[in-house]
C-alpha cells in the first residue's frame, strides 16, 4: 500500500474515534475546551504506555511485574532511578497504581472514579520538580480541568463521562512509532476544524497542513545529512519542528509559542513523538517582543515558521537598536508584523542555514518600510525563491498564501 493510502487510511480512522469521543462531550462544554480533555488523556495514556514499556525492559531479567517490584524498596528505588536519570530516562514517574491500564482495569469494575485520574496526573507532575524535565513537564496538563463542572453537576457524572471518553481512547491503536501521520497533531488540526473554529482564530491557534510542512521541511534539508538544531519562532503545535526531523537527523528543537493552550500542545507532541525532554525547549512568551533570551545566543541551521498573517505587534523603535532588526533600518509596520517574523528568522540562521516561512501574499507587493525591507532583501542575496501556493490551503482563511 502506497504512503499516502497508509496515512489517509490512518487519518480515517483516527478521525472516526475523534468524532465519538467528542460526541459525548459536545454537549457539556464548548467544543475549544472539550478537545483539551481529548488530548490530555491521549498524551497521558501515551506517557503511561511508554512508562511500562520502559520499565518492562529494566526488568526483564528478574521475572518480576512492575506492580510487585513497586512493593519492593530497592527494586521501587532502582526503578525510579533509572525514570529520571538524565541521559537514559523518561524524565517522569508513574507508579502503578496510576498507570492507564490500571485506571481503565477500574473502569471495567466499576471501581473508577475521577479522582483517581486527577491524582495520577498530578503525581506524574510532581514526579518531574528537581529535575532536568521539570520545566518540560510544568502545568502541562492545566488545560485539562477535571473538577470543571461543565463535565458534571457530580462527581459521579464527572467520573462517568471522563471513563467514557478513556474507553474510546483505550480503543486507539496510535502507531507510534511507523504512524504516517502527526498523531497528536492531527488530532488538533481535526478538533480545531470541527469544532473550534471562532475560538481557534480568536486565539490564534495555528496548525500548519501536512502538506505544506513536509514542503517546508524538504527546503530547509536539501542536501543535508543531519541538522544539530531546528528553530520555529511560531511553533504552534510544534507539527514543522517534527516534520523536519522526518526528512534528516535533528539533535536538538527549539520554539516559542504565545498561547499558553498551544505551547502545552507543543510539549505534549514532542515527548508523544519520543523527542527526549532535554533535547527541546520550548518558549511560552509572544517571539517579536520578548525572544527567548537563550534562543538569541544561538544559531540555527534550519528555520522553518508559519506566523501568524498580518498580526500587529508593538513596532516600537527601541527595536531599530535590536539584532534582528537594525541592519535593515526600518521596522515592519504595527498592523503587520509579517516581515518582522521574517527578519526575526533570518537574525538567527547558522552560516550554512536555511529558513523556509509562510508568508501573507501582501509582503511581496505592498509599499512603505516593507518596500525598504523587502528591498533589503533582494540586494543581500537572502531570498533563494519565492513559492506561489494555492488557496484554501489553511483552515481559517481562504488566501493564496506564499513562500
């Protein structure tokens, strides 16, 4: 079967058990909240699945199930070391009676309330303080609100709806490892399509089609056997970070993300697509007028972004005097910032880089500072090409968007 049939077969699929899961939760909230329940307990499942296979292996050898090692102080303590150590663990403890095949196993006897689940993230969480993955793992799940009580006058509502909604779940087979598709990011894409589409513009949520990603990624790697790092200014869900690591070796991954929902998101698909916590770092702060300082520093071999069109930003002159802005002598205008994403790019490319950005089709044609600034461009020799795509290619907006 050819890759795109595996994929549309894969993406059918997953669309069809989104489409129950969200059924039952449709009519207790709005839709821009419920899918926050979907992949929360998606990206825990996956957390747990991962969690039993590793310590599956490290006990391999002594016949013994990871619910009775638990119970045995020096097994418990050599598990939890291996967990958290910094090169070879995960970053993060489950402890049995936490992990999703034991939640859904009490489910299945009815033995399940909701509480149950609201510890067992929070104990995962907890897990991670005073550790490298700390801050990969912090308020991840605060988009998930379990004692919310749009899922349930009751706890017991509560508990039946969210038990539901893990059964659908439990069904997934995800294919980790060989799926064709972004999982956890198609997911996203699908919700926000569905069902979130004023609450998806208003807040700038943001998820770049497959399509157009494997374009970007394929630009940015020409030619290139490994890339030591990869930066997207705009990273959303994080879905161009990991397409590039789909067509060479990527070490390291760098973002920044301004919607706090999104940046979760966009941790979540790094550690559910097996990138190592201390091999990301994602950002949670608006890119044009607060950089990560610690980006700054670096220099990046590939760049790929997809900003937000026309966004305004604060155009504020102290920015003449910033890096990423001062060669060209003027500033992108406050009601589009678009070339100033561009510049933003461009400041942090290696020597041997290559940035690959989604562009509003205005930035090729409208006059004033962006003249100025596109001019700049053109003489310096950045621009290699510019790439005409067709419209209706993102949700939200029908434009013919460029490259």
């Amino acid at each position: 079967m050819e890759t795109q049939e595996i994929q549309a077969k894969q993406q059918a699929e997953l669309h069809t058990q989104l489409w129950a899961m969200a059924n039952d939760l449709r009519g207790s909230m709005d839709a821009s909240e419920f899918k926050n329940y979907i992949l929360g307990l998606i990206f825990y499942r996956y957390l747990s699945d991962k969690l039993s296979n590793f310590v599956d292996e490290e006990l391999e050898d002594d016949d013994i199930s990871y619910a009775d090692a638990w119970k045995d102080e020096d097994f418990k303590q050599d598990i939890i070391d291996a967990l958290v150590d910094d090169e070879g663990g995960l970053g993060y403890v489950i402890e049995p009676a936490n992990l999703w095949s034991t939640l859904i196993d009490k489910i299945n006897v009815k033995q399940f309330d909701i509480s149950m689940l609201a510890k067992a993230v929070n104990d995962l969480t907890e897990s991670t303080i005073g550790l490298g993955s700390q801050r990969d793992f912090e308020n991840l799940f605060d988009d998930m609100d379990l004692n919310a009580s749009k899922l349930g006058k009751s706890e017991a509502d509560r508990s039946a709806l969210i038990a539901k909604v893990m059964l659908k779940i439990d069904d997934i087979n995800f294919h980790y490892e060989d799926a064709e598709i972004d999982v956890l990011g198609d997911a996203y894409e699908y919700l926000i399509g569905q069902f979130a589409a004023s609450a998806g513009k208003k807040a700038g949520e943001f998820y770049t089609p497959q399509q157009v990603s494997k374009l970007l990624a394929k630009l940015v790697t020409v030619g290139k056997s490994k890339l030591k790092n990869v930066y997207d200014p705009t990273c959303g869900s994080g879905s161009l970070l990991l397409r590039v690591a789909k067509e060479t070796d990527v070490v390291s991954f760098y973002g920044q993300e301004k919607v706090s929902t999104t940046y979760n998101l966009a941790r979540m698909n790094m550690l559910l697509h097996g990138v190592p916590f201390n091999h990301f770092d994602i950002e949670n702060n608006d890119t044009l007028e607060h950089p990560n300082e610690e980006h700054m520093k670096m220099r990046f071999d590939a760049v790929v972004a997809n900003p937000p069109y026309s966004a305004k930003w604060s155009a504020d002159p102290k920015f003449l005097d910033d890096e990423r802005f001062s060669a060209y002598g003027k500033l992108a205008p406050k009601s589009k910032a678009d070339l100033a994403f561009v510049m933003h790019c461009l400041s942090w490319l290696s020597n041997e880089g290559t940035a690959a950005i989604v562009c509003f089709p205005g930035v090729m044609y409208r006059g004033g500072a962006e003249q100025k600034i596109r001019k700049y461009l053109v003489e310096n020799n950045y621009v290699d090409a510019v790439i005409q795509m067709p419209d209706n290619l993102f949700y939200g907006t029908s434009i013919a968007t460029c490259l």
